[in-house]
C-alpha cells in the first residue's frame, strides 16, 4: 500500500469519526516559506505535510485536487497538488522553482487576500472551502481583518503552528470579536513529523463539523 493510500486510510477513520463522510469542500493549503522554514523544506517536511493534507483533499474534493499558496513576503498560487502528481511536489514546484519568492520575511495578509479572492471571486461556489494554513511563528496581527470580513462567506481557516516560535497572534483566534461566525481554529505542534496521521487528522478537523453546522444555520451554506 504506498503512502498516501495509508494516510487516506486514516483521514477516512477521523472523517467517520466526525461525522463528516460524504462532505464535499475545496480544499487549499498555505505553506509558510520564510526564512525559518528553510530546514523544514530541505530536511521533506513540508512535502510530508502537503501528502498528509492531500490526503484530506481526496476526501472532500470532488476533483481530490488540493489547491496550494506559498508566502513570505510576497505569495504565489502554484499547481494543484493530486495523487497523480505529489511525488516531488515540493522540490519541483517550490524549491527548484526560481519564479517562487522565497525564505524572505513573513506577511499572510497578502495571500489570505488572494486565497479569498480565488473563492469568493474568481470561481464561487456552493461548496464550502477548508482551508489549512501552516505557520512556524509570528503572523501578522492583519490577518484579523481577513479572518472578520470571511466570516460571512463559506471559508474555514484552520491554521497550523510548527517549530516553536511566538504563535500569540493565532492563539487568540478562539477569542477574535466582531465576527459573523467562528471561522478559524488554530493548534500548535512543536515537531509534526512526530505525530499519527490520525492524530493530525483529528486536531485538524477538530472544530470543521461545527463551523459546517453554524454556516448552514446562519445560511452561509446551503
């Protein structure tokens, strides 16, 4: 069984276990590539996190495909990432990729942009999206003004802190005011690669199904 079929495997458990068999979203990743990053992309654990979340993708995706941004201080859309094509993902499209900034400074204020703007603008749907946001420390306080003015549109902000920088910013997601609805969900992890397929799945989808249930109340979602 290669690998992604078993990191599908364990999505699946966490899905029925959550009760979210048979969601359909768009799913995206945003990968940090700051300067401080720059060890998680050489040592493949940003490629390891892009194929545990893709696996996630084939789940909910009617298409499986797993839309991804890269950012520091400036941001690209890069191809979708698929079963077909994940093998290399990172080193073909990011790091062997000169068009793609990277290991600058960080601003997520910018992408969050575009990511709303590729949703809500470019191709709307009915379909609700999960968004996974993957930082290693110190997120600009902007990012509140995205988080508010989504609220009252189908996107879940579920972002993921690694390594063991200042995550004060993201820690105060749970408490942010002014919101429609409570659209992100944020958990920290010192060391990813340590953990289960399964218990990342289920910290990952821990607050989804009822942002899914909220967004249907408040008719966000059909």
């Amino acid at each position: 069984m290669t690998t992604i079929s078993l990191k599908k495997k364990a999505a699946t458990i966490v899905l029925e276990k959550k009760k979210l068999t048979g969601v359909v979203a768009k799913v995206g990743i945003v990968l940090d590539i700051s300067g401080s990053m720059r060890s998680l992309y050489r040592e493949g654990v940003v490629q390891e996190v892009v194929e545990r979340v893709l696996a996630v993708a084939s789940q909910f995706d009617d298409d499986g495909a797993l839309d991804v941004w890269i950012y520091d201080n400036e941001f690209s859309r890069l191809p979708a990432a698929t079963e077909a094509v994940f093998m290399g993902y990172v080193e073909k499209n990011i790091l062997s990729n000169d068009k793609v900034h990277k290991f600058g400074r960080n601003d997520e204020p910018k992408v969050m942009e575009d990511v709303i703007r590729k949703y809500m603008k470019e191709e709307p749907s009915d379909d609700p999206v999960f968004l996974v946001f993957i930082n290693d420390g110190g997120c600009k306080p902007g990012i509140k003004k995205f988080i508010v003015e989504s609220s009252f549109q189908p996107i879940f902000w579920q972002f993921i802190g690694i390594g063991d920088s200042n995550f004060d910013v993201l820690r105060k997601l749970d408490t942010m005011e002014g919101r429609f609805i409570d659209n992100a969900n944020f958990f920290h992890l010192e060391d990813v690669s340590k953990v289960s397929d399964e218990e990342l799945y289920d910290q990952m989808l821990d607050e989804f199904p009822q942002w899914l249930k909220e967004a249907k109340e408040k008719r966000i979602l059909r």
